[in-house]
C-alpha cells in the first residue's frame, strides 16, 4: 500500500510538472505574441522582377519586359504561366501575429531556416526565412531579418514548392480534333489510316487499315482505335533535360530513336496538321521529345510500346470476317463437296431477314451470327503448340463460304476453312488473309448447316 501511494504522489508531481511548463511555454510564446497585421511582401505582381527560394534546390528567375528567365542559364525554356501565377500569389504576404522580442531563432526553426525566399522589385527586395510550423492554426514562423518573429499562413511553403524542372516550358502536345493518320518509322514501320466508307477493304466495318503502298490491309477497330488515342492523346511527365545537346542526346537513347511518330490530324477549325515526336528507352526509362527538339521528357511505357509494337500481327482483327449483312443478298455454302445456295431478302428497319434455301424458308440467322463470333486462335497458345505462320496447303477443306454483295466494290467475298489438325482449322479469306481457328468452331457451324439442310 505505501509503494502504491508513493507512486501516485509522484504521479501527481509529475503532472503538477507538465501543466508548469506548459504554463511557462504559454508565456514564453503568447505574453509577447503581438496580433498586429503586418505586410511583408505588398506589391503588384507586374512589378516583381526577382524570384529566388530554397526549397528542394535553389533557383533563381528574372523578368524582363514581362518575361521570366532562368538566371543561371538563359536557355532554359520557362514556363511563363506558372511563373506569373507564382509572382501573383507572392505579391500579397501579410502576417497577423508578431513576436516583438523573440527568444533564441532555434525555438522558430530559424536559426537553420527550413526554406528561404526572395522577391525583389526595382525599390527593394525582401529576403524572407521560413522556419517551423506553429503548434495551432496552420501557420509557419518567418522573418525578414528586422528583428521581429512573424506568423503567416503554412501555405506559403507551397507557393514555393516547385524544383527547377517543374518550371520548365515542355512542349505543346496540341489539341487533335480528328487523327486522320499514325504513321512510325521504326525498324518495322507502320503507316496506319483511319477513313469510313474508304472501299480499301472487303468491308466497310472497318475504319482502319494499314497502308503498303498502294495496299490496305483492315485492322481491329477497337484496338486500333486505343493505338490512336495513345499515340495522340498522351502528356510527358517529368521533364529531364531542358536543352539536351546532340552529344547528351545517347544518354536518353535518342541519338538513335527507336521510333520517330507522325501523327496527321485536323485541328478543330478542320485544318490538316501534323505532330512529330520521337521516342526511346534508356537504362529501363522511357523518353521522348518534339523532333529536333532540346527538351527532352519521360513518357510512359503504354506510349513508348504503342509506337514501337505497332504492327499489323499487333492490331489484326481477331473476328475472322466482319460483313454487314445488309450488304449481302445471297450465300454460297460448300460442305462435303455440296453447294447450298441460301438466298436473303432483307426486311429493311423494323422486319426481320428472310432466309430460303430451294425456294423453302429455312432459320439462317443464327448461324451467320455464330460466324461473326469466330476469332483467330491466341498467339500464345499456337506459339506453345509449336505453330508457325498458316498455310492452307494440301489440308482438307471443311466448309466454304461465297457471300455475294450489293455492293460495287468487294461484290463477292470468300472464306475458306482447311482442316489442319484435331485442334485448329486455316482460315482464308478472300485467298489472302490466313488464321488459324478453333476447330471445334467450324465443326459447330457445318453441324448447324447440315441440321438446316436435312431439317428441309
């Protein structure tokens, strides 16, 4: 009992201890805290002509005639913007509390101030010290080096918080209204064309292509569609180099760029331009910049793989023919050496189609939509079977498919299925175009088609 009520005594003195001297700091900090507002910095932010703070590194701007500059390095491209909004906020910095007489500047931070600020006018210029943060209210002592302890609002810190690069005017990536072309120069180049309504392909589904010459070969709309939006629609992230001489240009990989993209587009008053950029990798980062520009800027890895992977085996369809079947009024069907002839009567906007096979109506619809859903075997896994590039060869054929259109261009189209093994058919189209399917696929559509014909 005694070692228990000992110990609570010095309990008691303890906290007797804490409220002391919180009751002295109370009077070393507010007895002389003075509510008097002060202005530090009053000026127009027109008449500014020098910025300089310490905040992750030193810098240092001037302006004249309206323009700011870097002061060590006149080649530095500054962001003009960023520069007068950073003037204006620094213009106006008043305090509302004072400490007349302040104690040691190691109790405010500002003995080894945390960061420093300067703003100079052609009168004067004020060189302030930002120290700690105050217990209350969110604010941060400082001092102009007259004497006196101020309090101002914590948000001055960020007002400063910008290093160097973040004050670099990186090049515009304009506004495309429209991107009519991406065309790549890289090791394996790639010129790709959006167009509706084009007639380069047996499909007018398609609205882009990849463009050899004077040959069109269709691509997925959707995923090229994102190749598009990638190439046009990015930003750069941080800037790395502001003026990044030839002989720097290795260090980022872009003395040899491993593709250099031009993007062809209409602005929004429809006027055609282009953009020009280039992009690299380096030590696993990723780089680009304007063509023959010197500032040079990370980019993302999803833009740097869009440029550099963009091929027709990238952005292929995976639907193994894509018609739209108002266009096609009859369809020719081999299997097992017989030729079925099913004729479409199109039922316009708020009717169905009528499919008749000898004069007979037969249920045709759900097979042609079962063939849209069939899609080119997965890269990976004919890559795991060993699979080269298709051929139809000697291979049985399974099924054969003439759709004839109404339309000038592309009137007859075929598809072919080959069986190649127990696993895939070799699809082809129109003679060119080679996949390899799901065997299982095209056994299901000639089951239904045999269903059709034996049901009549």
């Amino acid at each position: 009992m005694k070692r228990q009520r000992r110990l609570m005594v010095l309990l008691g003195i303890l906290v007797i201890c804490i409220g002391a001297a919180a009751v002295i700091s109370n009077i070393n900090f507010e007895e002389k805290m003075v509510g008097t507002e002060t202005a530090i910095v009053d000026v127009e932010s027109s008449e500014i002509t020098s910025l300089s703070w310490n905040y992750e590194e030193a810098v240092s701007f001037t302006c004249e005639d309206d323009q700011w500059k870097y002061t060590e390095d006149e080649n530095m491209p500054v962001n003009q913007e960023l520069l007068g909004e950073i003037a204006e906020n620094l213009s106006d910095i008043t305090s509302d509390k004072m400490v007349e007489e302040p104690q040691a500047l190691s109790v405010y931070g500002l003995d080894d101030p945390a960061y420093s600020l300067s703003v100079g006018t052609a009168d004067e210029t004020v060189e302030i010290s930002i120290g700690n943060e105050s217990f209350t209210d969110g604010e941060v002592y400082i001092s102009t080096g007259d004497g006196y302890v101020y309090l101002t609002d914590s948000s001055l810190i960020d007002e400063i918080s910008y290093s160097l690069y973040d004050l670099v005017q990186t090049d515009e990536i304009p506004e495309m209204e429209t991107v009519t072309e991406v065309a790549i120069d890289k090791e394996d180049p790639a010129d790709i064309v959006y167009q509706e309504n084009s007639g380069y392909g047996y499909s007018d589904a398609y609205t882009y292509y990849l463009k050899n010459g004077e040959e069109y070969q269709n691509l997925d709309n959707e995923n090229t569609e994102t190749l598009f939006s990638t190439l046009s629609g990015f930003s750069w992230e941080e800037c790395v180099d502001y003026y990044a001489e030839d002989s720097e240009l290795a260090t980022y990989g872009l003395d040899d760029p491993d593709a250099v993209v031009t993007v062809s587009y209409e602005d929004e008053e429809g006027t055609a331009q282009q953009f020009i950029y280039e992009v690299a990798s380096a030590d696993g980062s990723f780089y680009g910049r304007v063509k023959d520009s010197a500032v040079v800027c990370g980019i993302s890895q999803d833009v740097y793989d869009a440029a550099v992977n963009a091929s027709y085996d990238e952005l292929k369809p995976d639907e193994i023919i894509l018609l739209d079947w108002e266009t096609v009024d009859s369809i020719d069907v081999e299997i097992d050496g017989n030729v079925y002839t099913v004729e479409i009567t199109h039922g316009g906007e708020d009717e169905d189609d009528t499919y008749t096979l000898n004069d007979e109506k037969i249920e045709f619809g759900d097979v042609l939509d079962d063939l849209l859903t069939v899609t080119r075997a997965d890269d990976e896994e004919l890559e795991e079977a060993g699979l080269g590039d298709p051929e139809a060869g000697d291979n049985t054929l399974e099924m054969a498919l003439t759709f004839h259109r109404n339309t000038e261009e592309y009137d007859t189209v075929e598809l072919d299925f080959y069986q190649y093994n127990g696993t895939y058919c070799i699809s082809v189209l129109n003679g060119e175009e080679k996949n390899y399917v799901s065997r299982e696929d095209v056994v299901s559509l000639k089951e239904a088609v045999n269903t059709i014909v034996l049901d009549q």
